[in-house]
C-alpha cells in the first residue's frame, strides 16, 4: 500500500530537489503498490494517447533537454492523476493525506518566504527579500542568489491557506497559522493571489454555510470592515501594506499608463504570435529559452508551446477528470475532498489568467492531479 510516509517523500523530493524525483518516485509507487488496483476509464486511454503523441514529436527537439521535459511536463501531471487513484485505500486517508501535504507545503514555502538578499535563512522582515523586492528597495540584478518569483510562490502560500482553513480544528492554532500564512500572502503582495483568495472564500461561505450564519456573518464584518475602514490606515501597517500599496496604485511606476499590465500584455502578445499553428511541438520552456519569459496566461502557454490542437485536447482531459471527480465527489459524499478540489480549480482558472501555472508550477499541479486522481476513487473501488 502507499502510504502516507512514501506520499511525503514523493511530493518532498520535487519540491526540496527537482520535479523530475517525484516523477520517477511516483511512477515507482505505481509500479510497486498500484499495478495491481488502478482501474482504467475510457478516458484513461485518451491520457495514455496523448502522452505518447507528444513525448515523439518533443523528442525530435534540438538543444532541448527532451527527456527531461517530457518525464516533468508531459508525463508527470498524469502521472500524479494516475497515483491519486493508484491505491484505493488511499479513499480512507484523505484528511490525513491533505493535513500532510499542507504542513509539507507550508514548510517549503517558510524556506522559500524567510530568507535575506543573500539567500540566507532570516526571520528579520526589514531584510526580508521578498518584502524589499516588492517595494523597489533592491536590484534583482545584482544579486547573486536566485528567488521563485513573488507570484509563483504566492499560488504555494494561497494553497496552503485554503488546506488550513479546511482541515485545521484547534482555534488558537488555527488563527495564528492563518495570520502567519496570510501576512506573507500580503507581503507577497500577488493581487491575483489575493482576489482568488477572495473567491475561494466567497464559495467556501455561500457553499457550506447555513442562512442564519450567512446573515448574522455579513452583518458583523460589515461592522467590523467600517470600524477598520474608519480608524485604520492600511497604508501605515509595517509590512501588511505592501499589498495595500500595490493594490490601491496598481503599479509603483507612475508613469505607468497599462498600471502594470503593458509588459504583460507585451508577453501575451508574444505567445500569441507562437500559437498560430495547430499543431507544433516547440517545447513548455519554448518562451522561456527564447525570450526569458513565459506567456503569463495558462492556455497561451499550451497553445505555444504545442499548437493549437495538443492544447485544446489536454484542456479536453482536464475538464473531462475534473468533471468525472465532482460527479465522484457528489455521489460520496466527501465534502472535504469536494472543498479542496473546488478550491484548487478556481486557483487554476484566475491564476491561469495572469501566469502559466503549468510550468511556473509544476509540483502545484501534480498536487492538482493527484487530488483529482484520489476524489475519482468510489467506496465502490476500494477492494
């Protein structure tokens, strides 16, 4: 059986070291524990169509580590599907299983979040790299340490704060783990981050929440949001208002006349100018390699990096699976697995706006897969 240790290692070993670990450490959990259990749909066939179309033409690639892009970008978010529903005993570990991956993930975004211009460990935030760097306080260039982007690392910090708010209990903890997460989602300073933060909650709050908490809960913020408003200046708020400052101006360039959004557009632009083919296997870091940059936007990505056609299906199967878990989801009743998902699908959607998750995140899809994979499994399906 996978358990919950060698889960650990798994996600632990792509994101401490490379993807590519967790690929091969997946795909041997699969060979060794769920040769033997996972079931195949119809549309598992499809995935396995899929892969091996685009793996042979990537592999006709030039001065491109193919194998290596292939076993991250083409094999490993399936694969991970295919682990979430490897083992179908895993249907009785989910909390378990998601309360491991949130405390997994909230130590690897400490390591990342609390560091100093030089890449040291720092917990002093006015020598925070990340707080600094949003304030124009630093010059990227001339650092010698290399950072995740401030917004690839918020979808990790957002992640963790929805797993917290649906699977921690004890109140105390609960408060002071979420002020922790969403200072440094502030701080961060993602205004994507943070509207999809607001989403996730409106959802949470509208879905699971009776009417009279609904009605008595608009009224106290409603309160509380005008007392704030009143008395509180945001904008004097050590740290918590580099987000505020961003949010409120849009852009720190005032002679910025697109608040930020011109280069964006520049890069959507760009990747627009590489989808024009239906079918054309350049590669995921296609952009990357030649421009430095990606596209900013999660379907230009696979339109650019695959053609117009090669996207179009694997949004195909991706909608399929996701579609095929809620119904699963539904028929079980399993409303923490149905929260989780539907937290993590509108990430995907409003983050997929602004960034290419799919390569600025790889090890977040896997997650994404691997929960899609495990809210597939059926009382029925447990042996």
């Amino acid at each position: 059986m996978l358990n919950l240790v060698i889960l650990l290692v798994i996600f632990a070993a792509g994101l401490f070291f490379t993807p590519a670990y967790s690929v091969l450490l997946g795909g041997l959990a699969i060979v060794i524990n769920g040769r033997k259990t996972i079931r195949f749909f119809k549309l598992d066939v499809l995935i396995l169509y899929y892969i091996v179309i685009v793996s042979i033409f990537y592999l006709q690639l030039i001065n491109v580590n193919a194998s290596k892009e292939i076993l991250t970008y083409v094999i490993g978010p399936f694969l991970f599907y295919f682990l979430g529903k490897s083992t179908p005993k895993l249907r009785f570990l989910e909390k378990k299983i998601v309360v491991l991956l949130l405390f997994l993930l909230t130590a690897f975004s400490f390591y990342l979040f609390f560091k100093d211009y030089s890449g040291s460990f720092s917990l002093s935030l006015s020598d925070n790299y990340y707080y600094n760097s949003r304030n124009k306080l630093l010059i990227k260039s001339e650092l010698d340490y290399s950072f995740m982007n401030e917004t690839n690392l918020s979808l990790l910090v957002l992640t963790c704060v929805f797993l917290a708010i649906f699977v921690l209990k004890k109140r105390l903890f609960k408060i002071g783990y979420l002020t922790i997460l969403i200072s440094m989602l502030l701080i961060l300073s993602s205004r994507s981050a943070v509207v999809t933060l607001v989403g996730i909650l409106v959802f949470y709050f509208w879905k699971f929440k009776s009417t009279n908490f609904k009605f008595s809960s608009i009224i106290f913020w409603c309160v509380v949001l005008f007392v704030f408003a009143v008395n509180v200046n945001v904008l004097e708020i050590p740290y918590v208002n580099t987000f505020f400052k961003r949010f409120l101006t849009l852009s720190f360039e005032s002679n910025n006349s697109l608040y930020g959004f011109d280069t964006r557009l520049a890069h959507y632009l760009t990747a627009m100018e590489h989808s024009n083919s239906l079918f054309d296997i350049k590669g995921y870091k296609f952009l990357l390699y030649r421009y430095e940059f990606s596209s900013h936007n999660e379907f230009l990505g696979h339109t650019s990096s695959v053609g117009i056609l090669p996207a179009l299906f694997f949004f195909y199967l991706l909608i399929s699976l996701v579609v095929t878990a809620f119904n699963s989801l539904k028929e079980t009743k399993r409303a923490l697995m149905y929260k989780v998902l539907s937290a993590m699908v509108i990430s995907y959607i409003m983050i997929g706006v602004t960034e290419n998750v799919y390569i600025a995140n790889v090890m977040w899809m896997y997650l994404f897969m691997f929960f899609i994979g495990l809210s597939i499994l059926k009382y029925n399906d447990v042996k």
